[in-house]
C-alpha cells in the first residue's frame, strides 16, 4: 500500500485528536457526575441522621418518631422509601428500626463513635446489595448516649452512573464519526487552494513560460508555494531564452564559415581552372573547415563543463599545470614579439579535472597573447591564501572597457568584431574557462583598463596540501 494522501492523514489525525478528547472530557465529567452523586447522597445521610440525633429521646425503644417521618422524607426526596434507620445503644444492641432492618455495625464505626466522630462507608447489606452507611454517635451531657445509622442503597445512583456510561458509549463513537465526515470536508476545503494551483500550474507549457501562478494575497503558506514556483518559472525562462539564444548564436556561428567555403568551392567551380588554382582553393577551404573544427570543438567543450566535470575529479598540482601552460603560451606568442613568463608562483593544489583546469588557464593566456600587441608582456603567477588558491594571467595588453567586462564571460562575445576576425577566436573562450571554474566551485574575474592592460583571476578552493594531510 502506498503513502496515505494528505487529505486521508489530515482526516486521520483530526479524527484522532478530537476521539482522544472526547474520551477525555468523558472520563472527567464520569468521575465528576459520579463524585456529586456520592456527595449528595452522604450529605443527605448527614442531614437525616442529624434531625434524628437531635430529637429529644422521650422513648428510646419506639422506632422513629411519627412527626419526624415527613421531615426524613423531604430530605431524602424520592429515595426515602429506600432508606433504613436504626437506633442502637453504645455497645451495639439495636434499640429500634425503621422502614427496613438489618444494617450491620463495623467495628471501626464503633470506635469511631465511641470517640465521638462519626464513619460514612459502603456495605454489603442484602445479597449483592450494597449501601452507603453513615453511623453517627449521639452525645448528651459528654457521653455517647446513642448510636443513630442511616443508610441509603447504592441501587439507583450506580444504575444512574451505568445509563450515564451507555449513553457515552454511544455517542462517542458517533461523534467520532461525525467528526472524521468533518475532517475530510475541512481538508477538502483546506487543499481546494493547491488543487487549484496544480490546475494552473498544469496549463504552463514550456512555450508559455512567461505565465506565472495567481497569488490570493492572503501571505499564507499557499502564496509562499506560489512565490517559489513562480521565482522557479522565472529562472526556468531565463535558462531557456539563454539556451534559445546561444542556439540560434551557434547556428549563425557555423553559418558564416560554411557560406564562405560554399562560395569559394562556388566561384572555382563558375569556370575551368588550372591545378594550381584548385590547389589554392582547396587550401583556403581546409582554413574555413579548420576554423569549423575548432568551433565544433569548442562548443562541445563548453556543453562538457556546463555539464559538469565531477567524474573526472581528483588532486592537481598546479605549479607543474602553470609550467605546461606557459610553454604552450611561449609557443602562440613566438613571432609576435610579446614575452610569455612565469611570476611568483606556490605550491598548491585543488580537485578536480586537470585537463580542463589547463584548458581554462591556457584560454586566459591564448586571449593575454592575442590582445596584446609587440612589445608587451603576459604574466603567469600562482598564489595560495589561507582557503583559496588564485591562478593569474597578466597582460600589458589592449584592455576592456568597464563596461564590457561582463559581457565578455558570455559565449560568442567578441568585442572588436574587425580585430577578433583576424585572431580567429569564436569568442567562446572566456565562457568555457568561466564555467569550468563555476564547475570546480571557483570564480573568474577580470580588472582591466582600455589601453592599461588585463588581469584575469582563478580563484579555487584548495584542496589540503600533501603535507598538511599526511
Ligand atoms: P575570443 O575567441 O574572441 O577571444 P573570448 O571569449 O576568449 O573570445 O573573449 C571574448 C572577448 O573578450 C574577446 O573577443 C576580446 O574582445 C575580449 N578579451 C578577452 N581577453 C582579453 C584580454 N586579455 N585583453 C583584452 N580583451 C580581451
């Protein structure tokens, strides 16, 4: 079977709560009812055997007094004719009885009466009868003269106290059910809002992201679910227009080469041509094919580290890492009159994927290169401080205006189209170094100046260096 629904458990638990306090409130006002009972009925003891006490003993052996029969009466009420009375002397003979006899004399009353006090107890009177019996001393002159018993089957009060019980257990479970119907109408009524919600929700298709859930403007815990699903929607269009964007930014990437390979092959193709000048036009087709190459690599590169590189993680030494990429960088820059060189450097080490941490720094040193013209200079330097581990890539070179310095992390910025044609770059190599650092949980940031030069910065939380481990 599987999870209960929501609604069956708030009904569960409504239901539950309101039976356990129904038995509650039951269970006291028993006790309660049965208590009062008992009360009355002692009280009812005292009273009668008080009048009897204080009647003045003209004859000790007459039973009771025919004057005093309606006074016992009114204060017994209805119950009278079940009472029993009994007159008996200090040492226990009984003097006389009225109404009924045979009312037995604990030995425990008759201590208690000789000293005066008197002693309520339930008794066993007549088979499987029981009474309650007040034994009450009368004292003239200093001395127990007397003894006067009054006593009152218990009959009607527990016959009362059982109708009382019965009652109950019909109408708990009554209510029990007539709260559970309850609870499931309250969570029908209480869920009507997220069914709602779910319908709507349910009309949002991924063309039609722009539609956000209706709030009610109660700040309750169904707007807050509609706030977050709508912030969701929100991110959920942002990531689809990029993805719609760069989409439609790839395809005009591709476009524009394989025009110019079409119309190359097209023009040679227009007339008889000598070997020579097929050789010429095969060779520039290859450039276009070259650069095609590289965009198709470098886009697959960039859906890789989007992706994620976690498989792949493990220590990286990265002065050995900065070695490599620095003779890598050396070579680009040969010829163009800019000197590539290592700066300070430490040991440091993080996680992760050690060919793509390389592609990112040599990313940053192949742009360093690329913008900087003769007689300029890029720096590579390696810094550990405290957590973090920053790789930087200096150059004297053209700079970046302020304001472009976002835009630049962005796949298929470039911002000298005239400058960047000649460099070759597809203007995808920032954002594939920025999301491959994104991908080890570090930052990519760049200060610059047009005309004052670039500093871009790795920043990466270091792994715990060898000798710090062991
Ligand atoms: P590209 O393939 O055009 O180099 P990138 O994504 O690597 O693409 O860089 C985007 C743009 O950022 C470049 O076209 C260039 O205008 C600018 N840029 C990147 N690095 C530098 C740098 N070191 N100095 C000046 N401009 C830079």
């Amino acid at each position: 079977m599987g999870p209960l629904s929501i609604r069956a458990r708030l009904t569960l638990w409504y239901t539950g709560v309101v039976v356990a306090i129904l038995l509650l409130v039951s269970v006291a006002a028993y006790s309660l009812l049965r208590w009062h009972m008992f009360n009355d009925l002692d009280a009812s003891l005292f009273t009668v055997a008080g009048v009897l006490r204080d009647v003045p003993a003209a004859d000790p052996a007459a039973p009771l007094p025919p004057d005093l029969e309606p006074l016992v009466r009114e204060f017994l009420g209805p119950e009278f004719a079940d009472a029993l009375l009994q007159l008996l002397d200090p040492e226990g003979r009984v003097r006389s009885r009225a109404l009924r006899p045979g009312l037995p004399l604990s030995r425990e009353a008759r201590i208690n009466a000789l000293r005066g006090a008197p002693t309520l107890e339930t008794v066993d009177f007549a088979k499987g009868e029981q009474a309650r019996l007040l034994t009450m001393p009368v004292v003239r002159g200093g001395r127990v003269v007397d003894l006067v018993q009054v006593a009152m089957p218990l009959r009607r009060t527990r016959q009362t106290l059982i109708r009382y019980v019965e009652t109950l257990a019909v109408l708990v479970p009554l209510g029990a059910v007539l709260s559970a119907v309850g609870g499931w109408l309250l969570a029908r009524r209480a869920l009507r809002p997220v069914d709602r919600m779910s319908q709507s929700a349910l009309r949002i298709s991924a063309e039609d992201l722009s539609r956000r859930l209706e709030r009610r403007g109660a700040e309750d815990e169904i707007d807050r679910l509609a706030d977050t699903l709508n912030a969701m929607l929100a991110r959920l269009q942002a990531a689809f227009g990029e993805m719609q964007r760069f989409t439609a930014d790839a395809a005009h990437e591709l476009r524009t080469p394989l025009t110019a390979l079409r119309g190359g092959i097209e023009v040679a193709l227009r007339a008889e041509r000598s070997p020579d000048e097929y050789r010429r036009v095969l060779a520039s087709s290859i450039e276009e094919v070259d650069q095609l190459i590289r965009l198709a690599e470098d886009l697959l590169l960039l859906s890789r580290s989007t992706v994620g590189l976690t498989a792949t993680r493990q220590p990286v030494d990265l002065e050995p890492l900065c070695l490599e990429v620095l003779e890598l960088g050396v070579r680009l820059a040969k010829g163009k009159g800019v000197t590539v060189s290592l700066g300070a450097t430490a040991p440091a080490v993080v996680h992760g994927d050690a060919v793509a941490l390389r592609r990112a720094l040599l990313n940053l040193v192949d742009n360093a290169v690329k913008y900087t013209p003769a007689g300029g200079s890029v720096v590579i330097s390696l810094d550990r401080t405290g957590e973090h581990v920053a790789l930087v890539v200096e150059d004297t070179g053209i700079g970046i205006d302020s304001t472009d310095t976002r835009r630049i992390f962005e796949p298929f910025v470039r911002l000298d189209a005239g400058r960047s044609r000649d460099t070759g770059g597809s203007g995808l190599g920032l954002a594939i170094a920025r999301s491959i650092v994104l991908a080890h949980g570090g930052t990519l940031e760049v200060e610059s100046r047009p005309g004052g030069g670039s500093r871009f910065t790795i920043r990466l939380p270091g792994a715990p260096s060898p000798e710090r481990s062991a």
